[in-house]
C-alpha cells in the first residue's frame, strides 16, 4: 500500500481503498469499495497544495455540500466528502463504463447518438443550475457512464472549488481547465453563467457530429481561448455537409460569442436540440441513439413530439398530431429531406455530401412521403459514426499536484498578450528624474542658513562672499577672514560650521585685528574638515572682550575637500553600496517572474533610502545642502522608483519565464513528433 492510499484508508474509515485510477480535474482519483454498503466508489483528492489553502478548504465544503444534494440520473451523486487535516475528499458513485471521450475515440458516434448525449447532458446540467451550481468544465473525459450504460457528468463545482468565481491559469499559460470547451466569458474574466455551460456543450455536440472543434487547434492554451475572443467558428455544414440544418443551426446557436445570443439556460437549448431532431429524423429518432435519455418534462417532451408543418414544408411547431395550433393542415412527423444512399461507414470532418448528396430539406418530390424521407433520413444517421480527427486527449490543463493557489492567476491576465511593462518602466525612469532634480536643485530650500550678507562684506581666503558661488575654502590650511563694517566692541572670532542646520564643528576662538571699517583674523577649521566636502554654513561668531556675542553674519563655503575623504562622502558611498545590493537580492525572485509582496515592499523601502542618498551625494558633489523637504521629498520618489522598479521586473520576469516554457513545451513536441 502506498503513502497516500495509507493516509486515505486512515482518513476514510468503512472504505477499502484501490488503486489510482487516474487524474481528474480535481486531482488524484482512487477506487475504493464501501465495505458496509458493498459498493464500488470513486474517491477525489484535492492536491495537497490547495487542500491547504484555507479559501480553498472553505468553498471545498460549500461546494461539496451542494453537490451531495444534487439528485438527477444524469448527474454523478456524491456520497461523502471528507476535511481532515491535509486531505479534502470527495466521495462519488464509480463509473466503470468509461467516457464519452473514449467511446467516440474507439467506436465512433452516430449523430442520433450524439444529439442524445447532449440531451442527457443537458438535462444534468439543468438540474444543477436550478441550486446555482455551473459546472464550468463540460467536455465529453467529464461525461462517463455507470456499469448499465447510464450517462453521468462528473466533477460538477471543481472549478469553483480551485478557483472561485474566476477561471484560472498558470502564469506560463496552462489553463487550469480545458481551453478547447470553454466560452468567451470564462477567457475575458467576465461574469459566468449558464450559458457558459451551454457554450460548452454546443462545443462538445459540434465536435461529435464533425470530428473536430469549432476553432483550430493550433497554437498554445492560450491561443484557443483567444480566438473565441477575436473568430467566429466555422458553420457546421461547411464541415460536416450531412449534419442536418435544423440540428447544425441549434449548435451555432449555442456557439454564437456573447452570453446573450445564447439559449439562456441548458433546458431551452435542450429543447431546441430536441425540436430539431425531431424536425430531421421523426420524433422516434431516440430508438436509434446508443444512449438513454432519463430526463422528463419540456426536453422529454420536445424530444418525442412531432413537429408540425405548413403545406410548404416548413415547420409550425411542435404538436402531438392532427394540425396545429393556428388550424393549419399538418403533415407527417419529420419532413426533411433523404440523404443519397452509399453513406460511409465512418463519417469524418470535410467528407464530401456523395454522389446526389442533398442537404437535408432538399430533393424531396411533391407527394413523397415525409415519414419515409424521415425514416430514410434517420437510418443513415444511425448507421454512419463519427471519430475524431485526434485521438490523443484534449489538453486539460496543468498536473495540479504540483501547485499551490499562489502559483495560479487570473486567465484574463495570462491572456493579455506578454509585452514590455512600458508603464511601470517609464514611471521608474520618471521618478529617477525627478529625484535627481530634487537632489541638485533643492525643494523649499537648501537647507542652508545662511543670511543675506551683501557681497563683499566678508571675504574668506581671499574670496568675496555671499555673491553667486561660495568661496572655496581648504580647511585643512589656515583660514584668513575678513568682515566689513562689523559691530563696536568686536574683540574675537570663531567660525561655526554647519550643514543643513546641524553643527559640524568650530574653528578655534583668536583675536581680531582692527582695521578702519573691519576687523580680520586667521582661524584653524582642521577639526571639521573631515566631515564635509559639499557647501556648509559658516557663521563667524563674534564677540566682546566680555564674551557676549554680537551680531554675526553666516555665509556659505565651500571645503575644497575629495568627496571619498570626507566623512559625508563615505556615508554616501556606504549607503549606496547597501541600496545596491539590498535591490539585487530583493529583486531576485521578481527577474524570476515569482511575485513576492514583502520583496516589492522591501523593494520599495530600499528607493527611499536611495532618492535620500541621492540628496546626500548631490550635497557631496557640490549641490544644495541637505534640507528636510528635500530628503522627503526625494524619499518618497525613491519609493515609487522601487515600486515601479520591482513591477517592471517582475513582469519582464514573467515575460521571460512563459516564452522559455513556451519553448521548452514545443521542444517537447518536437521531439515526441520524432
């Protein structure tokens, strides 16, 4: 006994458990045998992946519940379901007799039966949407039968359960379904009904009647969908000639691309089906479908009633005989017209209508009789089976076992052709900008003190201030200072540095040299010349011979100092080698094309940091002093920078990650071709 059939038989007590049969839409599948009832069973197992997902758990146990109450002989029943820790079971009638899909591989189907298979499923479908449950995946692997031959749609609300509301897939394009049988709705995201479920079935009908599905079948997942968005199917009749006209214009109908141009439920399009075979083949034509229809009220009705005709052929309605509702003669059940003799055993897609071949409705001599045309007409439907064009299984999607609910999106995004994120690249580019020009050109100021001291009132180094451009000044030298017209009583001065309002030293306190109309020293700044090699705020404190300050002017230098000797310089250099490699490892699992919040946020946390060191080098390479709206503002850029940065990357991921699958899946191809 393996691993997972031990955890089932400790999970499910009452139940011998078999083999693995297989993988459904659901999951893995396993044959089982309730030992005090004495039947055979089927067990569903949801992947471990998602049965973990507490969303996931929660609409497992809705929906099994609605299912356990569904109650139709075209309907599998479920019996049980199970939640019990990793696991979540569904347990369901078996169904030995194979699928509609194997039958119409190895047999071939006649149109008589295929038409009742749409009827049976139809009637299944019905029921469930009258307690809100769609189905969402109908295709003939769904449509099995029980040990008499009885008909049954299976895996009723799965895709509900996986994904809610939404259709799903994964971001290298496999669509958790199965592409080839679903409607435009459930590929554009928008709202999913019953019609969606009727889309289907027409689908799964045009395929038995023709051998092949109403579009190509070229291309990835995601090119099928695409083209129920953008391309009309092929008519029917253009396929298959000898499909009659009644039932060929039923199927377009249930094809046709909006919701609302459809039967609005699976019974009025049922009934429709049922009319118009009635009208092709007389209302016996059931006797001659290898399937049993076990459904009661309008369909079974439509489905054996004879339709009512004008003198000229045309049909009035269904009635039970005599003439019909509106007085008019009517005249023998089923009047369309023979098909020629000679019809082939196997009837595939494009095969010619044979020698005098009419479309049904045509040939038909006045006074020939209409039963017998029905009759003619039935017999060779009865006795000319359809196969597929492919024997090999529709794709269904993604082996489930190997995901989790974070590996899957929404298929309106996976849809939308892959191309360059432009946006999000041009809204980084944009940010990146704009912090720059924060950076050197200062927002509300530039954090500078600095008064407004008239040009040439003081003079460092020989240097006029308070013009245009600050003096340079080398700090580690001697610094002689000259100030014009400076208050009574000035005795020493002592320069005081600082960046942005911070202090960052002082020179030492000297005397000063009167002189007529202004006063001069020399000081040493050797402490603070480390700390700046951008524009500072120099104020040149003077004082009394008391001590007592006097009024003191404060103008901009600029320290002739290497940005990567100072002290401001090697913090900009720090800070900058850590947002670089902080954004190369956050960024890594994006260029991957696997979205992480807390990388894009972490990310995002990282272009703050960055606009902020923009302002800091900006100030080290000879811009604006540092001021507080500047450093926010510039953080805040940074910010989106990040943001935009990480969703860039994210998608180019993402775009990369789908075309080296999509190659990698037509190596595969390839190679299996050889």
């Amino acid at each position: 006994m393996t691993e997972e059939e031990a955890g089932l038989t400790s999970a499910l007590e009452g139940y011998t458990i078999g083999a693995q049969l297989g993988r459904g839409a659901m999951g893995e599948v396993y044959g089982a045998r309730q030992v005090r009832l004495g039947r055979d069973v089927a067990i569903k197992r949801l992947p471990t992946g998602f049965a973990a997902d507490p969303e996931v758990r929660g609409r497992f146990g809705a929906e099994a519940q609605v299912l356990a109450s569904l109650d139709h002989p075209h309907v599998v029943p479920v019996y049980d379901f199970v939640e019990r820790e990793d696991l979540c079971l569904l347990v369901m009638q078996a169904l030995p007799g194979g699928t509609v899909w194997e039958w119409f591989t190895n047999e071939g189907v006649s149109m008589p039966t295929a038409c009742a298979i749409a009827l049976a499923a139809c009637a299944g479908l019905d029921h469930a949407h009258g307690r809100n449950v769609l189905h969402r995946d109908v295709k003939p692997d769904n449509l099995m039968f029980d040990e008499h031959r009885q008909l049954k749609v299976t895996d009723f609300g799965i895709a509900a359960v996986l994904g809610g509301s939404g259709t799903l897939a994964t971001e290298s394009g496999e669509v958790i379904g199965t592409p080839a049988y679903m409607a435009p709705e459930q590929a554009d995201g928008s709202a999913v009904g019953p019609a969606a479920d009727v889309y289907a079935v027409a689908t799964m009908l045009y395929e038995l009647l023709t051998g092949r599905l109403p579009f190509s079948e070229d291309g990835e997942p995601m090119d099928l969908l695409r083209r129920r968005l953008s391309e009309r199917p092929e008519p029917i009749q253009q396929i298959a000639p000898r499909v009659p006209h009644p039932i060929a214009s039923v199927v377009m109908h249930g094809l046709e691309r909006s919701p609302g141009d459809r039967p609005r439920t699976a019974e009025e399009f049922g009934v429709e089906l049922a009319t118009a075979a009635v009208e092709s083949w007389g209302p016996s034509w059931l006797d001659q479908a290898d399937v049993k229809l076990l459904a009661g009220g309008t369909l079974a009705a439509a489905a054996t009633t004879p339709v009512a005709r004008t003198g000229s052929g045309d049909p009035a309605g269904p009635v039970r005989g005599g003439t019909g509702a509106d007085g008019r003669e009517t005249l023998p059940p089923g009047s369309t017209g023979p098909n020629a003799p000679g019809a082939r055993d196997t009837v595939g897609p494009g095969t010619p209508a044979g020698e005098g071949t009419p479309l049904p409705g045509e040939g038909v001599s006045p006074g020939e009789p209409a039963a017998t045309d029905a009759a003619a007409s039935l017999s060779e439907a009865a006795s000319s089976v359809v196969r597929p064009t492919r024997t090999r299984q529709r794709r269904a999607g993604p082996d489930l076992s190997g995901l989790d609910p974070s590996d899957v999106v929404p298929v309106s995004k996976v849809l939308t052709p892959t191309r360059a994120p432009w946006g999000w690249i041009v809204t980084a580019i944009v940010s990146a900008l704009l912090v720059l020009l924060v950076a050197f050109g200062g927002v509300g100021g530039d954090g500078s003190n600095a008064d407004a001291t008239p040009t040439g009132m003081v003079v460092i180094s020989g240097e006029a201030a308070g013009g245009e451009s600050a003096p340079e000044v080398d700090l580690s030298q001697p610094v002689s200072i000259v100030v014009a017209d400076p208050p009574p009583g000035a005795a020493t001065l002592q320069m005081n540095l600082s960046v942005g309002g911070l202090p960052i030293g002082s020179s030492n306190e000297v005397p000063v040299v009167a002189a007529v109309g202004s006063v001069s020293a020399t000081v040493s700044a050797s402490s603070p010349r480390i700390v700046a090699s951008g524009p500072v705020d120099a104020e040149l404190l003077l004082r009394d011979v008391s001590g007592a300050p006097l009024p003191s002017p404060t103008v901009e230098i600029d320290p002739d100092r290497q940005v990567w000797l100072s002290v401001g310089g090697w913090l900009a250099i720090v800070l900058t080698a850590l947002v670089v490699v902080y954004a190369a490892s956050l960024s890594t699992p994006l260029r991957r094309g696997r979205r992480r919040i807390r990388s894009t946020v972490a990310l995002a946390g990282v272009g703050a940091v960055g606009g902020a060191t923009a302002v800091l080098w900006a100030w080290c390479l000879g811009g604006p002093q540092p001021a507080v709206t500047s450093l926010v503002v510039a953080a805040v850029l940074g910010a989106i920078v990040g943001a935009a940065t990480a969703s860039s990357l994210f998608l180019l991921g993402r775009r990369r990650r789908v075309r080296r699958r999509i190659r990698a899946r037509a190596r595969a191809r390839a190679d299996a071709a050889r």
